[in-house]
C-alpha cells in the first residue's frame, strides 16, 4: 500500500511538469493546396454559349499574376478580355467584347496565372472551355518546341496552328492570327493543343516579340512544319526556331569624324558593293567592321566641304547617300593588343591599329624569345578587323619581345608609326587540356565541330569533310558544351532558315551533357550522332 502511494505522487509530479512545460505554436502545417472552382456561370464546357460575361468561383482567396502573359484564348480574340478584379475575391470576372465565331470551340487556358491569395499555391493550367455551337471538339495535338541554334528554348513560344483551306497561303501569317494557338509558357517544352477540330492545318511555332499573333521577321523568331498536317493525328511533330536574316537594307550614312562615316544596315553585309565618289572624281575608302553593331566604318580620303556620295548595292537593294562632310577631328594612328601579357598557346599575337593599315614593312620587326634568340614569324593582315597577325611556332612557358621599329608600319593616309614594344609570354602546355572528339554515325559531310560555353559563346571550332576523329588542343580548362552542325551549303557557317522559301535552318545535333576539360588532362569522348 505504501509502494502504491509513492508511485501515485510521483505521477502526480511528472504530470505537473509537463503540463508546466513552455512551447512554440506551430499554426499547424503550412497549405500547399492550390485553390479549387467551386463553380462557374455558364458551366465549365457549356454548349450554345451566347452570353459575354463569365464567373468563376473558388472556395478561397485568389489572385491573378502576369495574367495578360500566361492566358492563352484559342481562337485568338482581336480585342483584349477584361479581367476583374484586381485584388483578391474568391471570384473572378471575365468578359468578352468580340464577336464569337459560330459552331466554335474556345479555351482558356490561364497557365499559372491563378493563385491562392495567402501562399501563393497556384492552380496549374487551368482550362475554361465553352462552344458556341451544339458540341466541344476533343481533337488534339502533340508537339515539341526546341531552338535550331542555341541549347535553351526561350519562355512563352506561340504555337499556332492555321486552318489550310483552298485560299489558304504561306504569307496569312504575316497579316492573319491563327484558327488555334497555344503556349510553352514559362517552362514547357511539350505542347497539347486541346479542342481541336477534324481538319488540315499548317503548325507554326513564333517566339512573338510583341505578342499581336503576327510574325514580324525583325523582331521575332519562326519555325514551321514544310507539310500541312491532318487532324486527328497521334504523331508528336517538333518544330525549330530560328531567327530569319534579313534581306540586306543600307539604313542611313553618318559622318564619325573627319575621316571616317559609319553605315547602318539591316541583314548581312557580306558581298555589299560600295563606291564613294565626290562630285569630280572618285574618292579613296577602306570598309571595316564596326565592332557587335550592324554597321560598317567607312574610312575615306576627302576634304571638309565636299559633298561624297555613297552607293550601295547588294541583291534588289541599291540606293545613294548623300553627305555633306563637317569639320570634325580626324582619327589618329594608334595600336593596341588583345592580349597584354599572357599569349595562350592556341591564338596568335595581332596588333590592332586604330584606323586602317596598308603597308608593312617585315625588315622592321624583330621578334625575339627570352634568350635574345631571333624568332621567325610571318604576318598576315585581317582588313576587316585591322589586325596584323603575327604567326610563329609558340614554345611553352616562353617570354617574347616584339619590336616594331619606325616605318615598319604605314596606314590607310600614309602616315607611320614610331618605335613599337610588345612583351608577352606563354603558359605551361600543362596548364591546359585535350579534348579528342570521336564522330559516329554521322549523316552526311561537311560537319562544323563547336565548342561552347554555358552562354552559347564559341570558343573553338573544327572543320570536317570526311574526318570523324576531331581534336582540340591546348584549351583553356572548363566546362564546355559540345555540338556539330551539318552544313549542307559547305561555306563553313551555320545557316538560318527562311520562311517564306519553306527552308529550314542547317541541323545542329547537341551532345546531352557538358564536357569537363581540365588542366593537364586529355579527354575523349564519344559523339554519337544516331
């Protein structure tokens, strides 16, 4: 009896304790439920719809965000939809001000755009459906959106399909919205259309700059399907974006300074034919690249006052500009390098003039290594990009002076430079890596081999009719994407497609995964291109 009472006290003390003990109040677990419609007015997938005002109730607090980008109506309405409210209700609003189409079935499809109003759970893809006529069509679609060029597709590509009737013409999609259209919106790759009718289409895929369902080729990205498609069709069709190039189109001629005028350009200026004339006679003129822009420096030799007249002519494109020169400050003789100290084993040392050269004098330059030894180097001039180039067997972990004495140079306007000293050096060939690609499968000849970074920037590139055994030597040590490129046309660049002649850009076949080169190592890697 007395163990018994003990045993009792104490439990009446460790009760107490716990019921002493402090806590934290938790609020319970957090809500990751998205917001769920109650209901709506006219009912989800209702027929014979002739009203202009919807309601959708849910059974909590919701809000819209980027609304006006992830709803997606197909068919594309002219007139934009008003949305209400702007703040959170547990009902929203929407009403239409087009005409709607008879014997039609429209879909919204509100991508992410509807959230709950406290943690931001979003209701995904939701979709209000209704028909104007007595049935829903319930054809669908499968298709893929990848990018002809680049690794990563861009956010928010339209998918449209055009109805291909007997009037039917490749141009509608310059002048005319699509019958259907959807959205990758933010992250999707796989595309469903949904709600489709029985019927042929053309399938085109827009990365729409300014959102108005029309393609616009300077600002917007393109992709097709050559053959009209039928619907229904179990086949998963991929389209390719590519950014068309422009027809060539001289913009405008500006005077830079006293002796040089810059050209804007739309498109590609490769083989533009340019004169410059005066009033008498014809004017001497250098073109080189103005660097990252579409424009050419046009380098001239003429007097303030005069009048030049420009022409320019590439394909159907041909036109003069006029320009009267102003008293400006002519450009003066300079030179620069790319690299300061530093030579990496695979580039070549150039001096960059700031106008362009015209004549070299080799017997004035002297390239030695560190032992005052004489190295022997040829030179090479990129006009373009007014670069001398000098080419020579580099050794590694060696250091060079490069001495450029008085006259060596002369520029465009006859002047010339005065004594010129360049000091640089080389790494260890330890310092970087090899990378051996092995090509199986390949299709077809010519490939282009690249090497990338993460930003698409090409880092190098290998040149191949017939070889499947690619290499690249002394690259600096990195993460590398790596991917081959057919080039049909064999001129050794990668070319974009044209709408409008129905050509799709050259194939471009990315190797799945990054390729790690590290110092002092030498990798192979397969490049199986089946």
């Amino acid at each position: 009896m007395l163990k018994s009472i003990r045993y009792i006290i104490v439990l009446i003390f460790v009760l107490l304790a716990s019921c002493a003990k402090r806590g934290t109040i938790t609020g319970g677990l957090k809500d990751t439920i998205p917001p769920i419609m109650t209901s709506s007015f006219p009912k989800n997938y209702s027929k014979n719809f002739t009203g202009n005002v919807i309601k959708l109730n849910f059974d909590e607090y919701v809000k819209l965000k980027n609304v006006n980008k992830q709803l997606i109506v197909s068919p594309p309405m002219k007139r934009q939809l008003d949305i209400l409210p702007y703040t959170a209700s547990k009902e929203i609003t929407i009403k239409i001000k087009d005409t709607l189409l008879p014997n039609t079935t429209y879909s919204f499809n509100f991508g992410s755009s509807i959230e709950d109003n406290n943690e931001a759970n979003k209701l995904q893809q939701f979709k209000y459906v209704f028909s104007t006529g007595n049935y829903i069509d319930s054809l669908q679609l499968n298709t893929k959106v990848k990018d002809a060029i680049d690794k990563k597709v861009a956010n928010f590509v339209s998918v449209m399909l055009y109805d291909a009737t007997e009037n039917y013409t490749d141009s509608i999609v310059y002048k005319s919205v699509p019958k259907y259209l959807t959205s990758t919106l933010d992250s999707l790759k796989f595309i469903k259309f949904e709600n489709l009718k029985q019927g042929k289409y053309k399938l085109i895929a827009l990365k729409d700059a300014n959102g108005n369902n029309k393609f616009d080729p300077k600002t917007d990205k393109i992709g097709f399907q050559k053959d009209f498609i039928t619907i229904p069709n179990d086949t998963v069709y991929e389209i390719e974006l590519f950014k068309e190039e422009l027809p060539f189109k001289g913009l405008k001629v500006s005077q830079a300074s006293g002796s040089k005028m810059i050209l804007g350009f739309e498109g590609s200026s490769k083989d533009v034919k340019i004169s410059v004339k005066t009033k008498e006679a014809e004017a001497p003129f250098v073109i080189t690249q103005f660097p990252k822009k579409d424009s050419l420096n046009i380098w001239f030799k003429a007097n303030k006052g005069d009048s030049l007249f420009v022409n320019v002519e590439k394909n159907k494109f041909k036109k003069q500009f006029a320009l009267k020169l102003k008293d400006q400050k002519k450009d003066t003789l300079s030179f620069s390098t790319e690299f300061t100290s530093d030579l990496p084993l695979r580039d070549q040392f150039a001096i960059i003039g700031s106008v362009p050269l015209s004549k070299f004098d080799v017997s004035k330059m002297k390239l030695v290594n560190k032992d005052a030894v004489d190295v022997k180097f040829t030179t090479s001039y990129d006009e373009s990009n007014q670069k001398l180039k000098f080419i020579f067997d580099k050794e590694p972990l060696e250091k060079y002076v490069l001495k450029v004495f008085p006259k060596a140079i002369t520029d465009f306007y006859g002047r010339i430079n005065d004594t010129l000293n360049y000091k640089f050096s080389t790494s260890n060939s330890s310092d970087y890596g090899n990378l051996r690609i092995k090509l199986t499968n390949v299709k077809r000849f010519p490939v282009i081999v690249e090497l990338t970074d993460k930003e698409g920037k090409i880092i190098a590139s290998q040149y191949s009719e017939k070889e499947t055994d690619v290499s690249f030597d002394l690259i600096d040590p990195a993460l590398f994407t790596l991917r081959l490129i057919y080039d049909d046309n064999k001129n050794r660049v990668w070319d974009t497609g044209n709408y409008i002649e129905q050509r799709q850009a050259e194939e471009v076949i990315y190797y799945p995964k990054e390729i790690d080169v590290r110092a002092n190592w030498d990798v192979e890697q397969v490049f199986d291109l089946k």
